[in-house]
C-alpha cells in the first residue's frame, strides 16, 4: 500500500506544478529516481517536453528524488477534450 499512496502524493504533486493543459498527465512509474510520466498525443507531449526542467526542479525542492523524467505517450488514453461553450 505505501508504493499506491506515494504515487498519488507525486501524481498531486506534478498536477500542482504543471499549467492546467497538462491535467491529463498521469505519473506511470518511478523508480531509481527516474519519473515516467504519460501522456494522451504526441503534441502534449511535446510541450510538456519544455515544462520538464521546471518540473523536475520544483520536485526535487519539494523533496522528491527525481533525477530523470521521461514521458510515454499512450494512444489509446481516452481522453475527451470539453467543448468550449460558444457565445450566442
């Protein structure tokens, strides 16, 4: 049970760090201090590509051990952009 519980405080964590755009991050694994974060398209994932330095060293002041971050893109995440309302 601790492994669950210590990766939702660093899923909280990097959803605190990160712009609202990226709530669709999810943290996959992290062992050896390396981060493997997912992401739903390839486009994410390469603006969150520009975000890693920030992120890695926001968590590392907030006393994780991350020493690498790699991200995974998964295809086949649903996931389902809002509609934006439209003004009448």
């Amino acid at each position: 049970m601790p492994a669950i519980t210590r990766m939702a405080s660093l899923q909280k964590s990097c959803a605190a760090i990160l712009p609202a755009i990226f709530k669709s991050c999810d943290v996959m694994n992290f062992e050896g201090g390396q981060l493997v974060l997912s992401m739903p398209n390839a486009a994410l994932a390469t603006k969150l590509k520009q975000q890693l330095p920030k992120l890695q060293e926001r968590l590392v002041q907030d006393g994780w051990q991350v020493n690498a971050i790699r991200i995974k893109v998964q295809v086949g995440k649903n996931y389902v952009v809002p509609p934006t309302p439209r003004g009448s």
